[in-house]
C-alpha cells in the first residue's frame, strides 16, 4: 500500500526489457506533503512575525521587544486565535472554542476560531474587543478597544462585516452586518455602522454616516479633525429657519 505521505515513481527504463532489474532502479520520492506542511509553516510564521513587527510602527509606547511579548494582550489574542483558527479550519471540536474561551479569560479579546484575520492586525489595548465567526479582517487593520464586528440577528451564512486592509476601527465602534469596509477606510470612536463604507471614507455617527473621501494612505485615524455631522445638521436647519425668518419680516414690511 502506497505511504500516505510520500508517493514512489520508478525512472522510465526501469520497465523496458534492456535486462535491467527494475528492484535496482532507485525511485524519486515526491514529498508533496512535506512541502505544503512547509509552505504552511512559513506562512503562520510570516503572519506572527509581521503581528508582532507592526506593534512598533503603529504603537509609540512600544519601547523593547521584550515588554510587546509578554505585555500587550493583542498580540497574545492573535496568538492564540491563530492556533485555534488552523485547528478550526483542520475541523477539530470543541478545543479551537476552548481556546477562544481561555483568550477571552485572560485578554478580554474574543475572536472566534472561525473569523479570518489577515497578517499585521494590530488590536490596540483590547478590552472588549469582539470579532464573530464569519467576520472577515484585511491585512494591517488597526482596532482600538471596545470594537465589535458583530451580527444584525439570528440569520445564517455570513452574517458578520468585511474589513478592507489598512482599514482604522476607533475605540467603541460597531460595524454590524454583512457588510463591507473598503481598504483605508475610517470608522470614527463610537460610531455604530450598518451599511457600507467605500475606501477612503470616513465613517462617523449613530448611525454611522460616510463623510468624506480622502487618499490618505496613513493609519491614524485624528479624531479631532473629524467633522461633527449633526453639529453640521442643526447648524444648516438654523440657517434655513433664520432666513424664512427673514422673508417673513419683508413680507410683513409691504
């Protein structure tokens, strides 16, 4: 029976009948699967490595190597989603939730096993921070604390958000639904979105509101540059009052 781990194949003169015994023929051994465990490896490596790397370009109380490994609860939250989401995809029960669950005990950060979550994701802080099932996270996305990507309801399929990469979630923010995110957008603290944010836009209010379109290609999102929307609203609604107040005294004066 053939090894489930390597397959054997005999040179082409082995079997033609030049008296060659094809016993002395050395096969080639194709390990195929020793390369993809490889290629795998490699892969889950590169993703923790650029995790850990983007720490100290997106946080500036990174100080030393030593202190992001064992003190920031975002990368151990990675860490440990990243294991618990390959023995998810592997369809191991029960012990990829386990770990979630022991994540959530000791990180206040809860990623379920079967979220998909890019490389470079920095979750900054992180308390509270919840990521669903089917939610679905780009490369280089930064999360601040208190962000939920979350559902609508009780629907199946893919009911949680789409994240663009580079994409900002500020602090308290809830994307919710099926929805999607564009690369470089913006979600403002606080904000709660329900429908789509293109690229480039930022996403401000309750509920979340795109209000404007920039081709930043920096990560910070600068929350005291943001436009208040409904200061914005109220202010054009007492413009608007003040002039018809206006028309009616001229009126008044014929």
């Amino acid at each position: 029976m053939q090894h489930p781990l390597t397959s054997l194949v005999l040179p082409a003169d082995s079997a033609n009948s030049s008296g060659t015994d094809a016993r002395q023929a050395r096969p080639t051994i194709r390990t195929s699967s020793g390369l993809a465990f490889s290629q795998m490896f490699l892969g889950a490596w590169q993703s923790l490595w650029e995790d850990f790397r983007i720490i100290f370009e997106r946080d500036p109380a990174a100080d030393h190597w030593l202190e992001v490994l064992c003190c920031y609860p975002g990368f151990h939250a990675l860490l440990l989603y990243r294991l618990a989401h390959w023995l998810h995809n592997h369809h191991v029960t029960f012990l990829p939730r386990l770990i979630s669950h022991l994540g959530r005990f000791l990180t206040g950060i809860e990623i379920h096993p079967g979220a998909v979550i890019g490389k470079g994701v920095f979750i900054d802080h992180g308390m509270g921070v919840v990521i669903g099932e089917t939610a679905i996270v780009g490369d280089y996305c930064l999360i601040y604390q208190g962000v939920t990507l979350g559902g609508t309801g009780k629907e199946t399929g893919k009911r949680h958000p789409t994240l663009g990469q580079h994409v900002v979630v500020g602090a308290g923010a809830k994307i919710l639904g099926n929805i999607q995110v564009g690369d470089y957008a913006r979600i403002g603290a606080g904000s709660i979105v329900l429908r789509a944010v293109p690229s480039h836009c930022t996403a401000v209010g309750v509920p979340g509101c795109n209000i404007c379109r920039t081709n930043t290609q920096t990560c910070p999102l600068e929350h005291g540059q943001v436009p208040d929307v409904e200061a914005i609203a109220v202010r054009a609604l007492l413009d608007r009052v003040e002039w018809l107040e206006q028309q009616i005294q001229q009126l008044n004066q014929r």
